[in-house]
C-alpha cells in the first residue's frame, strides 16, 4: 500500500483500500481452485479452463452492469432480453456476411441504449418499481428479438466468432473485452466526476439531494450503463457459442443477480464493487467447471451456488459480533455458575 | 430560584413516578423526577426541547425503563411497567408522531388498534366508528384511506384510539402542533369532557397560553429536573418563565460581530412563504449570523430548506446582491441539514468521499480526478476544522458525532458556496467539538458568507448570532436584535406565541370530498374493475375474430392455465402486501411436482399418494419458514432470501430428477380436471379460495396485520403487530399456496420435470401487478391477482386464436405490465395531490 504523505501533520489516505467482499469472494476462490486441483485436476487443465474464460468474461460484463443498477438500490431483470436481443441483432442480420457485422454491432448498441433510457425513464423519472419496469422492458426486447429471428438460432458470422472467441497469446479475446470493461468501470466510477457522483447518490439519495446533486439522473442513468454492458456480453456470447439460441439470456439473469451480492454489493443499494463483482464471476464460472469435471451431478451446483449466495449474504448482514457478544457472555456466565 | 413543591396528597393519585432517574449512555436524562396525576385534573408538563419530559411519559407508558425511582398505578406499585401493561392499566398516550397506518382506511385503523371489546354490543361497527371520530372532530368518512387525511385529521384519529379506550391516564404529547384553531377547540372540549368523567390527563406542551386555558396543575422541569409544580391560578407567566429558562451554559461563544461601517447588507429574505413557512423576513449584514428559533417543528427547517434550494418558496431571498431562485440556491447553497444520518452524511462512504462529494470539479484533471489535488484540498480543510479520524479513509459512520458534524461542514466549505445554512448545527454534538463549529461558522459569517442558523436551543442562539427571527406554528412571531437576544426573550416569544397554523399545507383542514365514488375509486378495487371490463372487451374481440374461442376445450384449457397461476399469484399477494416479494414461488411449485412425480404414480397405492402429497405440503411450509426466518432473523432483504431459495430449489429438483420422468397417475389428473360444463372444478375451488381470502384481508385481524406491516412497518409495531410472526407467517402462506398452484400443475405437466416452474415466479409478479397490488406493500386484493390472472392467460391465449406470432405475446404482456405500472403509479400519486 502506498501511503500519500501530506505536508499537514493531519489525516493520511491510503491509495488503494480492499473491501470485505473482495477478500470473501478472493479466499473462496483460492479455495474453489485448491479443492479443484485435489478433487478433480481436469477442472484446471488448461483446455478446461480455456473453456470456462469465455463465460466467465460474459458473466463479468453482465455482472457489472447489474452491479451498477443494484449499486443504485435498484434491480434489472430485463438482462435475459437485452443479451439474447444483442445475440440475435449481431449474429441474424450479419447472417454470415461479415462486411455487415459493424453496422450490426452498432445496431445493437443503440438499441441498447434505448432500452436503458425507457428503463432509466420508468423507473428513475416516473419512480416505478424497478421489479415491474424491468420486467416490462423485458418481455418488449424479447419481443424485438423474436421479431428479428423468428426463434431460430441462427450460426455465427466467422469475423465475429474470431474476434470474440479466438484466442489471443493464449487468452480468449472475450477475456480482454471483460478486463476491459471491468477497467472502464472502475475507472468511472472511482475516478470521474459523475462517477463520483453516481456512488454518492447509490450510497444516500436524500443526502445526494440535499448537497444538490441531481439524483434521478444518475439513477436512470445507471440502467443506460447497464444495458450496454449487456450488449457486450451478448455480442461476445454470440461469438463464443457457434449457434447461438433465441432465449439464450435467460441463463444469466439470476447469476447476474448472484454474482453482484456475493461481491458484497447491497441490494438495498450503497457502494458497488466491481473487482468484487468480477471475481465472484470467477468463482461461479469455476464452479461450472469443477461441477462438471467431478462427475457430481449438474445439480449440486445450483445447490453450492444457493449456499454460496446465504453464506455470502448472511457475512454482511446478520450482526456476527452481536452474536459472538451474546455467546460470550452466556458462555461467561456459564462459567461463573 | 427555588423550586416551587406543591404538597398534593399522592395517595390518590392515578399515577405517580418518584425518584426517577434515567440516562443514556452516562448523559443524564431524569435526574430524581417525582410527577402524578389525580384523577379529573389536567396536569401540564412544561420545558423546552431535550428538558426531558417526553422521556418522563415514555417511563410512564413503559416504552422506557428508568434506572432507578418507583412507579405506581392506582396506589400499587409496578415493579416493570411494559407497554402492554400500561395500557391494561388503562394508561394511554397520544403521541407526537401518529402510529397511523396509511394504506388502510379509518375504520380499519381503529379495528387494528382498539381490542375488540370495544365495538361489541355498540351497534353497527361502521355507525359506531363514525360516531368515535366525529367526538374527536374528525370529520372524514370512516372508508376514507388514512393517506388521503392532513397531518391534522391524522392526529385527530390518533386521539380517537385513545380516547376510545376510556383510559385512566390519557397523555397527551404536543397534540395541538398540526391543529387549526377549530380543532384546537374541538380536542380541548373533549379533553374537558373525559376529566369531568373522572380520567386525569398529562399535557405535554410548550405553551404557556394553552397551560392556562387547560391545566390545573403545571410541573416544569428542565434538564432532566424538575423545577417546581405549581397550581395554574397561583402562578404567574413570569414565575413559569424564570423556572423554564435558566440553562447551565454548556459552552462559550467566539465574539460576537462588531459593527464596522463599510459592512453592507448580503443577506435578504424578503416576505418568503412556503410548504411550512409563512411570511419570513429578515435583512442580515455581512459578518452577522442569522439565527431562526423555536421549538422543534415550527417551520424552521421547512424555511431553512427553501433557503437552501431544496424546496419551491414565494417572495425574494438575495444574496450579495444578486436575487437567486430555487435551482440557482440549490446549486450555490451549502445545506447542514438536523438529521446528519439519514440527509447528512453516505454513511457507508469514507471521510475522504463524504467531504469531496460537493466540490470534485475542483480536483478535476483532464478527464479524471486527481487524486492528489483531492487529497491535499480535502486534507487541508479537514485539517483546519480538526476532524479527528483514524484516516481520511475511515467511514465516516465511525466517527464521533462531533467529527461527522465536520464533515459535513468541510463539505460545505469546500464547495466554495454563496451562502451557509445550519440546522441544529450541534445536535448530539460533544462540548468540545460544539465550540469549533461555532468558531467554524463565526469565521465563514466573518469571510462575508452569509450564516443561517436554526436551533431549538435558544441558549446556543443568543450566544452565536446577531439577529434572531422567532418561529412558531410556521409564522415569524418576533425579530431579535442584539442586547435583546437572550434566551429568556427568545423562550418567551416562542412560549407566549398564540399564533394558530396560518399555513395552508400545515393546516389543512380541508375536507376532502367523501363520495362513495370517490372512495370507489381511490380504493383497492378500483384496478379489479378496470381488469373486469379490458377482459370483457378483449374477450369480445377475440371472439368477433374467432367463433371458436368460446369452445368448451378453449375454456376449459384456459381456466386450467388460470388455476395454476391463480393460486401462485394468490400467494405471491401476500408477499407483496407485507412490503416483501417472493421470487422462490416458481422453482417451488416446479421442485413440488417433482417430489410429487415420485409419489402420484398409476401404479402406486392410494396411501403412498396421499403421503407423497402430504410431504409436497410439508416442503411447501419448509419453504416459507426458510424464506421468512432468512428475511426476519437473518436480516436478508426480501430479493436475496427468496433468491436464494430459487437457485436451491431448482438444485434440487434437478437432483432428484435430471431428465423428465414419472408420470402422474391418470386417475389423479381425472380428478383434477373434473369439470361443470365447461369450467373445471378446481378453477371454482380457486374463486373460493380468493373469496375467503380477500374476506381474510378485509375483515379479519389476519389481513389487517399483513397490510399493516406492509404499510408502515413501525406504526405497524406501535399498534401492537408482531412483525417478525406476521412476516414469517405470510411467507408460509404463499408457499402453501404455491403448493395449491403446484397440485394443478401436475396434471398440466404430467410428468415430473425438474425444468418446469420457474417461469410462473415473473407470470406470478405480472399476475399481481396487473391487479393493482402495490410493490410498496400494504395494498392490494386477491380478486384484483385473480383477475390478473385471468387477463395474463387471455393474451397469451389471445395470439393463437387471432393468428399472431409468438412476438405479439411477449408485446402484449410487456406493454400490459407497462401500461398498468403506469397507470396505477400516476393514479396514485395524483390522489396525494388532490387531497
């Protein structure tokens, strides 16, 4: 840790601080691998793990982008829409023609934004439930995206599938897309002047408001972000899987959810940590793999994961040193009797 | 001045405190206070803010336990007095804040609160209820939501739940605060009506106008000690005065301004009227600070907020010179607001963040912040104002009062602002620490920024600022100027103030328009109504288009969809009526029909089929009581807990079964599907079902308990709802209804499909959504989720019969959830405005 002295005699401040939930998800992953290497190496072999990156970057970029709405007390549910409509936008009107992939992924793009201004409209601006604005939003890009493929899954442009899932000094490229994104994030956020604002207003509305910031602003804007995060892990997820389905969205949405609260993000809103979020991804991408590679059924892992999210939970919110308070002094007690 | 003991003959006092003593982290609070009450009188409980008297009637209502003294009720003595005690000792207290729940109506209200016993034998329950409110001087329909009542009627409704209970002791806390001048007369007719009927009253105020129209006897006290009891008639104003006034100074003052003559006015309020506030004036030069007393809630911090921007306000406020609106003094004003944690400070962000947050353009290079020129600017301010911390990095919810005060104030400083406003700029702030701020705030006054200051400590006013405008039920009351800014003229301009709520929004008294259309419409049917007719119309069309819609099979096959989601929604209403959510209701009813698959078999005998459904129920139950206890005793939020569930649930049902398998028996899916015509029998099952629940949330305690949570959880507590039974109980009734859901399920799926289910979770929201039940919590109907039901079906249905795509119905539902979000969210918040 660098320290930046001052010439005043008075408070210091340390550059970089990490926070509880990054040490939580970072240990669990130390652990997961470690269990992985002894259980089941296959999990770590390098084709494994070449295999389990794409996903990991996909669930990265929608991870970050529900952080950044849960960040500000709200909730997306409009993810499974938004990344199959990217999906199908970048791979059916391309259609393997790679000369139109860039207009598509531009495409994609705006439509992206538009969909995170009607959410950002609903519920920043006219203060709807973000459960109910989401899920609405939801069901109309499902709609586009049935409009646009009929349901069929459609094959992969080439350009695109060497882009998004070739490999890169031995990385898959949609690695780098995510560390990309997860660098734009942080940077934004931590470093920009509305980045700044926008953690102020997650962290307190009312005291947003009462130092004149303008809050609804940045509460729709957060779900503008978001989409475009969305956007971008469709775009990767429809280069990294060779006929990508309709409907494939709908697997991210409660991992999305997942992964933003196991980084220590709160629900109720507050600060978003997006390393946090990102290595929780790892962790959740990991287990995939681990699951698979034990032989242990597909199901255990929806179990670990559930247990993983109330142990992730129930560390920052259940009152531990009330608890222990509480034990040692009917411990205390017993001892005195 | 000594204190004034009168001796009154204790032994037939309905209540009596002695000795009582109480502190609060080793800050005294009741230092050996003796009170009591005789039967038939009115005895006043005089002070300014934090002289304790609220904490002496909180003992006495058992909501706090004193340290030391002894308390007695009727001549016996209580060893603990709880709440639940006191009031079956017939003490009642009204307080300052109503314990009002305001998405139910009056009556509802009431039946919550009062026990039962008290409607029996008293006629028709509404008659008797209408009758309860108009002694108060309520002059509401008893049908009329508590939201639709002024602040005014609402504490009239809060007097009426405890004159109702004909108590003994009725303790009465400021009650005159939101009142108009008829109302004022109405309360104090019926306070003199339950004296004559024997009950003794404690009326807690500040004023001393009101002391001698009510009261026979007066006690004072001040910091936390009684200063003398007196008769009413043997004591005068400036008697009360000198035993009010008298504070120990805590703290000393820098110097105050000198006059100098190139000093010019910077500071005009001109005439400035708002939501709170009328007609304040004041002319402020530069170096002066401008203090604004009172006693708490008279329209000081509604004025200070319009001076700083935060809310719309008439007439002129110029600063420096130039004449600013709302938007240019939010952008230009530094607000301190009272309520450091909630307005103040983000609590869970650091020091560093907290005092940059208003002044980041400034430390802006190129595109991003510097974090240098943050650190060192934010450093050297914090510097100044002494903050103590463990680091610029430490969360700021670590510091001491004092040193959080700084922040905030640093926060001001540092974004450079045109003018200061303060409000209650050293609550809970140590002595030490509330010097610096004066300090702080005299050596910004002194830069030529202009300071407003708001205390309730007059004290604090007459040694930090140059002029004093004296607040009281909103109106300026009296303008102080230098010698004459003491506390005693400042305390004897607030106590002796007979001014009534001029303001229109404090005192609105306006009637609203009762009709029963009116009520119809504001009420919780309103959106069933509107559903009946879109299924009527849409149902019309459909079948102008398609002769074959109204078929038996179609009809059949849609209500067999609709039952299934219907008792899912149903459950899914609960939740969301106690301000909760369930997300697990899908991945249940899809994990219960997998267990069930096992069990439910052709070939299985009828008692193993009877068990495995027993043991779909027991799941069922499991589920909530997990959902429940994770949401109440594991501090979960409502989305995580049932979350959690979801993922697990699925887990398992892939783990019992990973492809489809197990057919359900034929002979169950008969029974099932048994049908009347064309409508199956469990689809009137399902009606039933929702007739007796919404019976349930109307008129049973049940329901009233659900909405009450939902609505104002601690209005809820006050009134006597155990949250955490209320909370767990209805997440065990929206998983047992998900079992409902589940047991029609079966014969839809036929087989035991771990993949199945989980999409009835977000059909289930939009189900009861579209039937006007309120996200929020404390509103809804389980006809209006039935009949969203109904409507969801009938559009998904709709496409095949009107030959669309499946595209349609994805636009059908997301307009539909869209359109009714909308709807009800705009409908709702116009009715705030028009009453």
């Amino acid at each position: 840790m660098s320290v930046t002295e001052r010439q005043h005699t008075g408070l210091k401040s340390s550059r970089f601080t990490v926070s509880r939930g990054l040490i939580t998800v970072g240990v669990a992953v130390v652990a997961l691998f470690i269990v992985s290497a002894i259980v089941a190496p296959s999990s770590i072999s390098q084709g494994a793990i070449l295999g389990m990156l794409p996903f990991f970057a996909v669930l990265t970029c929608v991870g970050l982008g529900q952080m950044l709405v849960v960040q500000q007390g709200g909730i997306d549910l409009s993810i499974p829409g938004a990344v199959s409509l990217a999906i199908v936008v970048v791979s059916r009107i391309p259609n393997g023609d790679n000369s139109l992939l860039l207009p598509a992924v531009l495409l994609a793009t705006g439509i992206a934004a538009l969909a995170g201004v009607l959410n950002g409209v609903l519920v920043g601006l006219l203060k709807l439930n973000a459960i109910i604005a989401t899920l609405g939003t939801n069901a109309l890009l499902f709609a586009v995206v049935l409009g646009i493929s009929g349901g069929s899954p459609t094959t992969t442009t080439r350009a695109l599938r060497d882009i998004a899932g070739g490999l890169s000094f031995g990385v898959p490229n949609s690695v780098f897309f995510a560390v990309a994104a997860l660098i734009v994030v942080s940077l934004m956020v931590k470093k920009t002047v509305p980045g700044r604002r926008f953690e102020a207003v997650g962290a307190n509305p009312i005291a947003a408001r009462a130092t004149g910031l303008r809050v609804r602003t940045h509460q729709a804007a957060a779900y503008v972000w978001a989409q475009l995060l969305y956007c971008l892990a469709g775009i990767l997820l429809a280069g990294i899987t060779a006929q990508p389905t309709a409907f494939q969205g709908n697997s991210y949405l409660i991992p999305a959810v997942a992964v933003v609260v196991l980084g220590g993000t709160s629900l109720l809103g507050g600060r978003g940590y997006p390393l946090a979020t990102v290595v929780a991804a790892l962790f959740l991408s990991q287990l995939d793999q681990f699951v698979l590679a034990a032989g242990v059924p597909f199901a255990v892992r929806s179990i670990i994961q559930a247990a993983a999210l109330a142990v992730g939970v129930g560390l920052y919110t259940i009152n531990w040193a009330g608890i222990r308070a509480r034990l040692g002094h009917r411990r205390r007690a017993a001892t005195a009797t | 001045m000594d204190t004034q003991i009168e001796e009154v003959d204790t032994s037939v006092a309905v209540l009596s405190l002695t000795g009582i003593s109480k502190s609060y982290s080793g800050v005294a609070a009741l230092t050996d206070v003796s009170f009591d009450v005789l039967p038939g009188e009115v005895h006043a409980l005089l002070g300014e803010n934090g002289a304790g008297k609220s904490t002496l009637m909180n003992v006495a209502s058992g909501t706090v336990q004193p340290d030391d003294g002894s308390i007695r009720v009727n001549g016996e003595q209580i060893d603990s007095l709880s709440p639940a005690l006191a009031a079956r000792l017939g003490i009642a207290i009204v307080h300052q804040h109503p314990a009002v729940l305001p998405d139910m109506s009056i009556l509802e209200n009431l039946q919550l609160a009062l026990p039962a016993s008290v409607f029996q034998g008293k006629g028709p329950i509404d008659e008797y209820a209408t009758s309860l409110i108009r002694e108060s001087g309520l002059t509401a329909h008893v049908g009329d939501r508590v939201d639709s009542l002024s602040v005014a009627q609402k504490h009239l409704l809060e007097i009426t739940k405890a004159l109702a209970l004909d108590p003994k002791v009725l303790v009465l806390d400021e009650p005159t605060a939101p009142l108009g001048q008829d109302s004022v007369d109405l309360l104090f007719g019926r306070v003199r009506e339950a004296v004559a009927r024997g009950t003794a009253v404690v009326y807690i105020t500040h004023r001393m106008a009101e002391v001698r129209q009510l009261a026979d006897r007066v006690t004072v006290l001040r910091d936390g000690k009684l200063r003398g009891v007196a008769e009413v008639d043997e004591v005068t104003d400036d008697e009360l005065l000198t035993m009010i006034v008298g504070r120990q100074m805590e703290s000393t003052f820098p110097p105050k301004y000198t006059a100098a003559d190139g000093d010019e006015i910077n500071l005009v309020l001109d005439g400035i009227s708002g939501d709170g506030f009328v007609d304040v004036s004041a002319a402020v030069k530069r170096g002066e600070i401008l203090g604004i007393a009172g006693v708490v809630g008279n329209g000081q911090s509604e004025l200070l907020r319009g001076i700083a921007g935060l809310d719309s306000f008439t007439g002129r406020i110029v600063v420096g010179g130039t004449e600013m609106t709302s938007s240019q003094l939010l952008e230009e004003a530094a607000y301190l607001p009272a309520d450091r944690h909630t307005e103040g400070l983000m609590m869970s962000l650091t020091v560093r963040e907290n005092a940059a947050v208003a002044a980041l353009k400034r430390f802006k290079r190129w595109a991003l912040v510097s974090n240098k020129l943050e650190v060192d600017t934010v450093g050297a301010t914090l510097d100044s104002l002494e903050v103590k911390a463990a680091s610029m990095d430490s969360v700021v919810s670590s510091l001491s009062g004092g040193n959080q005060q700084k922040v905030v104030m640093a926060r001001a400083l540092l974004s450079q602002p045109s003018i200061v406003v303060a409000d209650e700029p050293t609550q809970g702030v140590d002595v030490g620490a509330r010097l610096e701020i004066y300090r702080i705030l005299r050596e910004v006054s002194a830069s030529g920024i202009p300071v407003v200051v708001a205390s309730s400590d007059a004290k604090e006013l007459e040694g930090l600022c140059d002029q004093v405008v004296v607040m009281s039920r909103g109106n300026a009351v009296g303008t102080l100027l230098g010698d004459d800014i003491t506390e005693t003229r400042i305390v004897q301009s607030a106590v002796t103030s007979t001014a009534h709520t001029a303001n229109v929004q404090l005192a609105s008294e306006r009637v609203a328009r009762s009709t029963p259309f009116r009520r119809f419409i504001q009420g919780d049917y309103a959106p069933s109504a509107l559903l009946v007719g879109v299924i009527l119309v849409l149902g019309a069309f459909i079948f102008s288009q398609n002769v074959r819609y109204l078929s038996d099979f179609n009809i059949f096959s849609v209500l067999m969809l609709v039952s299934a989601l219907g008792f899912i929604a149903l459950g899914q209403t609960i939740s969301l009526l106690i301000g909760g959510i369930d997300l697990s209701v899908g991945p249940l009813a899809g994990f219960l029909v997998v267990v069930g698959s096992f069990f439910v078999n052709d070939d299985k005998p009828l008692g193993v089929v009877g068990l495995g459904i027993l043991l779909m129920f027991v799941l069922a139950i499991a589920t909530g009581l997990i959902n429940g206890s994770l949401i109440r005793f594991g501090k979960f939020t409502a989305i995580a807990a049932t979350l959690t569930l979801y993922i697990a649930l699925q887990g398992l049902s892939f783990l019992l079964r990973d492809s489809p398998g197990g057919y359900i028996a034929a002979g169950y899916t008969a029974v099932l599907t048994t049908r009347v015509g064309p409508v199956p029998v469990i689809f009137i099952v399902l009606i039933a079902f929702t007739v007796v629940l919404e019976l349930l949330l109307r008129k049973r305690k049940w329901g009233w308990r659900l909405r009450a949570t939902g609505s104002d959880e601690e209005a809820a507590r006050r009134v006597g709802v155990n949250i955490d039974r209320t909370v767990v109980f209805a997440y065990m009734a929206t998983s047992a209804l998900a079992f409902c859901g589940a047991l029609v399920l079966m014969t839809q799926i036929g087989v035991g499909d771990p993949a199945q289910g989980v999409s009835y979770t977000l059909s289930s929201i939009t189900a009861v959504v579209l039937g006007g039940t309120s996200l929020l919590g404390g509103r809804g109907t389980f006809v209006g989720s039935l009949l969203g039901s109904i409507l969801l079906i009938q559009v998904l249905n709709a496409t095949t019969f009107l030959g669309l795509t499946q595209m349609w119905q994805y636009i059908f539902q997301g307009v539909l959830i869209l359109v009714a979000a909308v709807f009800y969210s705009v409908a709702r918040r116009r009715r705030k405005t028009l009453v």
